[in-house]
C-alpha cells in the first residue's frame, strides 16, 4: 500500500534574489497510512511551511508531494481536499467571524457536494463533543476549545483520510488542551485518519505521534520513532538540545 504522504526533496523558498528565505530544503518524508506524524523544531525551523505546502498555500515549491499514491498538482483540485484537510492553530482566526456554526459546516458540505446537510451538521457537532445548542452560535459565542472543536468538524465535513494539524492547542488553555488531544486522538481511532502535527511541545508529540520528525533551519535533520524521543535517545545533537531543554521546562 502506497504511503498517505511522501515528500521527495521538497523544497519551499519564498522572495527572490537577496530577500530570498530558503523555508524548507530538501524534505524527504513518508507517512504510512493511518498512522501519526509529528513534527518538532524551533520556531522558524519550516513546520507550518511543509504542512502549508502540502495543500497547496504556497507559490514557489520545487520536489515532489504524493498523496496516496498520486502526485498532487497545482492548483489542487476539489477531489484533493476531500482526502486532505488543515487546522489551523488559531481557530478564531480560522473562523469567519459573522458566520454561524451551522453556515461554517453547512457551506463546507454543500462545497463538496454532500446532501442531508442538516443531518450532517447534527452529525458533525457531536462527531466533536458539541451539543445542537452549538448549531446557531457565532465565533465570539464560543470558548476557544469550542471554537477549535468547530474548526476540527469543519475539516471533518468532507470526510477526508488525512488532517494535517498546526499546532491545533497551543492557542488554547493548556486545561482545554487535553481535552481536544483526546478528542484527536479518538477521531483518528475511529475513521483510521492519518496525521501529520507540528507541536513545539515534545510531550505532545509524544502522546500523539508514532513518528517524529525534527526540523532545523528548513531541514529535516532527524526522523526517529516516539518511543526513542521517550527514552531520551536520539542521534542527531539538535535533537538531544530540544530534548533537554524540553525535560528542562517539565514538559517532557
Ligand atoms: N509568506 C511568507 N513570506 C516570507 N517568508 C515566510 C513566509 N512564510 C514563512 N516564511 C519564513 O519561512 C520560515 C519558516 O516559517 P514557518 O512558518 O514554516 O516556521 P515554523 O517552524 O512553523 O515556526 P513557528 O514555530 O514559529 O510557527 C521562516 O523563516 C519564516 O519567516
Ligand atoms: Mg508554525
């Protein structure tokens, strides 16, 4: 079975001439369907930037994105974002602000075409822990976890295989965090979703992830299982710095 993701030297870079910043450099990476993904770095290091190329919010991308088995092309079709969806970090961001719940899900649904939509959205609310009170609320009528968990249903509308998720908690209260983790968590269980996450927090990644990928200035210098980033064992020295400094802070 071909990979969900496979990257072949990708390569992101934006501005010309001297203003040219190189983002991401020669990104090789493969995700196996159903399974998870981190990726870890510094700010700066490329993250968002792989995840933003994937689906296509980039202009000047060189190498190759395979999704399922099929080169993606530019500009992506309607098919693409069926298979794949994003979160965002900052879901009230995300969110168009005078646009209730219901129209957020219901214009997504009928955008790729799905019938019953009012059933959906129904769906879709508990799907991510909403109750049909949620139906009929505006962004600024909901908690950040709510908003998030309205963002994570939105992606779920189109029934996609994979989510690719930027930094989907750190916007929120680390109380909140747990609970849209297990959510994610859960989710994955259920549909068999594949994900790829950027997290700062290598505990995160950790409780998530089965697989993680350390980005450095644009590069992928280290892919390692989770349990050796548990064991504190790593082979690349950036890594052992984030690591320490991670066990540092207690967040590891
Ligand atoms: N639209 C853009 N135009 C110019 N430079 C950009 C743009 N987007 C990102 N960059 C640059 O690309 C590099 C990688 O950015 P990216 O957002 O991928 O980092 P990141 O690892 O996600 O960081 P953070 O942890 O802070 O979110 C940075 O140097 C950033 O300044
Ligand atoms: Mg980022």
């Amino acid at each position: 079975m071909s990979a969900a993701i496979e990257t072949r030297e990708l390569n992101v870079w934006f501005g010309k001439g001297r203003d040219r910043v190189d983002a991401v450099r020669d990104a090789n990476l493969i995700v196996p369907q159903g399974t998870s993904h981190g990726i870890v770095g510094e700010s700066g290091s490329g993250k968002s930037t792989i995840l933003r190329a994937l689906v296509g919010l980039v202009p000047t991308v060189s190498g190759e994105m395979i999704i399922e088995g099929t080169s993606v092309t530019t500009p992506r079709n309607g098919a693409f974002y069926k298979t794949v969806q994003m979160v965002f970090q900052d879901p009230y961001a995300s969110l168009h602000p005078r646009h209730s719940v219901d129209q957020v899900l219901n214009e997504t649904l009928k955008l790729h075409g799905f019938g019953d939509r009012e059933d959906r959205v129904l769906q879709l609310l508990k799907d991510v822990g909403l109750g049909e009170a949620f139906r009929f609320r505006f962004p600024h009528q909901l908690s950040g976890g709510q908003r998030q968990r309205v963002a994570i249903a939105r992606a779920l509308a189109p029934q996609p295989d994979i989510l690719l998720l930027d930094e989907p908690t750190s916007a929120l209260d680390v109380s909140v965090q747990a609970e849209i983790l297990n959510l994610l968590v859960d989710l994955r269980a259920e549909r068999s979703l594949t994900y790829v996450m950027v997290s700062h927090d290598l505990a995160v990644v950790a409780h998530l992830c089965g697989e993680v990928s350390v980005m450095q200035n644009g590069v992928i210098v280290e892919t390692l299982p989770v349990e050796k980033l548990r064991r504190l064992e790593a082979d690349h020295d950036y890594t052992k710095h984030l690591l320490k400094a991670s066990a540092d802070t207690g967040h590891a």
